[in-house]
C-alpha cells in the first residue's frame, strides 16, 4: 500500500465544527479512521481510551483548553500531537513544544501539509530497530519505545524519544543540529531557531544534566550517565 494510503487512527480536537469536518472529511477521504471532538474535555476522554496514532488539536476550546488538555494527556500518553493554531510567533511554537507537542501548524493550513506531517510524526514513531541501546542504568528500547532506569519507566513524549534515540544510535560520537532538526521537521517547514534546545533542555530534566553534553558549534553528544558537565 502506498504511503499516502497507510490507514492512521487519528482524533480531531475542534471546536469550529466546520473546520473541524473539513479537515475529519479529507482525512476520511485518505482512507483514515477519524475520531472528532468539539470541546477538550471530550478530547482528553477519546484520547486516553482509545488507541491512537495521532492527534490534531486546537488550542481554543471550550470545556478545556488546548494547553491544559496536552499537559494532562502528556501525563498518561505519548501520542504524537499537532497542534493547530492561529497563533504565529516562534515564541508561541516553542513554547507549546516545551508543554510537550510534536508538531505545530499555523492556521490556515492545507491537508496537503496536514497529510505530510502525520506521516512524518508517525514514522517517527515507529521506527525501524529492534535493538535496546543501554547507556548506564538508562536502557533504551528502540522497538517498544521505551525508557527505563534501574528497571522503571520513565515517560517521554514521541519526540522527545526520537531525538534520544538519535543521540543514543551515534553513542560516543557528536550529532550534528542539522541532523536534529532535520528529524524533528523533515519538511524543513515552520522549524524553531531553537527547537532542538527545547527537545534537549526537557530531556536533562527528565534524565538528568550530565547525560547529553553540548558542543558549541558541533552539536551534541551523549556517551555515558557520569558526564561531569555540559555546556548550555
């Protein structure tokens, strides 16, 4: 089957009923199971109950905003989440990147590019190893997607995963930003100056500061959990 017409289950966030429609009836047309939401509170009901490959959210909901609804959902999920919004500035995009979304587009959008990105964040997903990358006490499951340390899970949003494993493949080597970048936004569409620092910054807090060390104009390494220190 062609890329374009791999089924995704994907749930709409939506309280404009007619773009919501729009864009659940073009995804239809895609061959894409569709769930709909028109407030948050519904949202959040769909997307912790039901199995999911994506979400399309709005951040102007009634019930619950956008903003609360990713902040709960990151609680319990790593659903890879785009969010919609007419909002433009970089600030606004990193900041919802900070809160834990894995894409952003600007309203008004295409499905052409709605279509594009769901792909991408979802072959981010998926990957393409079987192996268990072990850094330390940190074990890190490329098929399961899944971290641990000293045997307990530790939550991590789909990109925040992907750009760990991508550190975590070139163990002992220095990964470019370009590369980074390039995996966080393979359209090269709408990227953040400092997209890959937001992605970085959330997993020192996560995994702790000596894990991923910086370096200034290479990019960013991770070897070992003793690191004694790195550049911000």
């Amino acid at each position: 089957m062609p890329e374009s017409q791999v089924p995704f289950r994907v749930l709409v966030i939506e309280d404009d009923e007619a773009a919501r429609s729009a864009t659940a009836g073009a995804l239809r047309e895609h061959m894409h199971t569709v769930f709909e939401a028109a407030d948050g509170a519904a949202g959040l009901e769909i997307a912790t109950t039901e199995t999911l490959d994506a979400i399309v959210l709005d951040l102007m909901l009634p019930r619950m905003d956008g903003i609360t609804l990713l902040e709960k959902l990151r609680q319990r999920s790593a659903i890879p989440v785009i969010i919609t919004s007419a909002k433009q500035t970089e600030n606004d995009r990193v900041n919802l990147l900070d809160l834990g979304a894995d894409d952003y587009l600007t309203k008004p959008f295409t499905v052409r590019e709605l279509l594009a990105r769901l792909r991408a964040i979802v072959r981010r997903t998926e990957g393409d190893t079987t192996s268990v990358i072990t850094i330390g006490d940190l074990a890190i499951d490329c098929h399961a997607k899944k971290v641990t340390r000293g045997g307990e899970p530790i939550a991590l949003t789909a990109m925040e995963f992907e750009v760990l494993a991508i550190l975590a493949k070139h163990k002992g080597r220095i990964v470019s930003r370009a590369l980074l970048e390039k995996a966080i936004h393979p359209n090269g569409s709408e990227q953040v100056s400092n997209v890959v620092d937001v992605f970085v910054l959330r997993l020192r807090r996560k995994l702790g500061n000596n894990l991923i060390t910086t370096r200034r104009g290479q990019g960013f390494v991770i070897d070992r959990q003793d690191n004694e220190s790195h550049d911000t």
